[in-house]
C-alpha cells in the first residue's frame, strides 16, 4: 500500500502550523522586493542553500506529490535548486519553505534580520519536534530524505 503524507490527524495539524507561520510572516511589515530573479534558487551560484525543518519538507513533498512526482526533479540548471524549473518559475513555490520566503537576495533588499522572524523560526521548530524532525536540514537532503521514506513505506 503507498504511503500517505500526512499519515495522521496530528502530521495535519503540524502542517496546518507551517501554513500559519507562513501567512504570519506575509504579514509582516518587511518591504522587500522579490521579482523572482531566481539567482538565489542557484545554490552553486550563491554558495548558499536553505536550510529546511521536517514540517516544511512535508509541505513541499505534499506538493510534489499533488502534481504527479515521486521522485525529485533533476535540476534544470547545474547547481541549482531542483525545483527551478528552466522557465525560471519554482515549481512548488507556494509550498516553498521559510528559508526561500525571508533569505532574498540582495537586490530585492537582502535577508530578513533573526530578530525579525525569531518567533516564526520558534513556531517551525516546535513542528519539526512535533513531527519526529532531526533539525533543519539542507533543503535537498531533506527532500531527498523524506521522499526516500515514502517510497519505502516508513510513513
Ligand atoms: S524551493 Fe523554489 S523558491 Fe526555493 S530555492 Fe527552490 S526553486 Fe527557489
């Protein structure tokens, strides 16, 4: 029998709190400026990756999975995040993690500072304890993980 995503009341509920965190933080009065340049989709390119907490890989998956996909995506472009799509767009960009959603680049007016988004941070923490999590992961590792799991039943 395939595995299911989440597997439980309470995974769905953790899920339902990353969702929140991220309408929280939507909220938030930090003007910045993304016009999805993606130049820090490209972690070759920037040196820098997110780093991703169990919950929002769990939202990503959930998502992947919703269109079809079981497995990750090759990148389209070397080094790059294997949800870039070669039309620049992301392919799970509404269920991108936190780390896309505060980490802009610096043309669009640099990363949010810690103290802006602490609580947030708290809030997905208190989720990946909830889920069982091992801490932030990089977001590769983490969807390679999770996706590893599903396809050999552990969730
Ligand atoms: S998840 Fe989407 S927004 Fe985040 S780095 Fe990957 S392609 Fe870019």
């Amino acid at each position: 029998m395939p595995a299911k995503l989440p597997n439980h009341d309470a995974d769905e509920a953790s899920l339902d709190e990353v969702r929140a965190v991220y309408a929280d933080l939507a909220k938030r009065p930090v003007q910045r400026d993304c016009i999805r340049r993606t130049e820090c989709c490209q972690f070759k390119l920037t040196g820098v990756m997110p780093l991703v907490t169990k919950g929002e890989v769990a939202l990503m998956v959930k998502a992947l999975r919703a269109g079809g996909r079981t497995e990750l995506p090759t990148p389209k472009i070397e080094g790059a995040c294997p949800m870039l799509l070669a039309n620049g767009k992301c392919l799970t960009y509404e269920a991108r993690p936190f780390g896309c959603r505060t980490h802009f680049c610096e043309a669009a007016g640099g990363p949010y500072s810690r103290k802006e988004v602490i609580d947030l941070i708290r809030r997905l923490e208190s989720v990946d304890t909830d889920l069982q999590g091992e801490g932030p992961h990089k977001l590769d590792v983490g969807l390679k993980r999770m996706l590893r799991e599903l396809k050999e039943g552990r969730r």
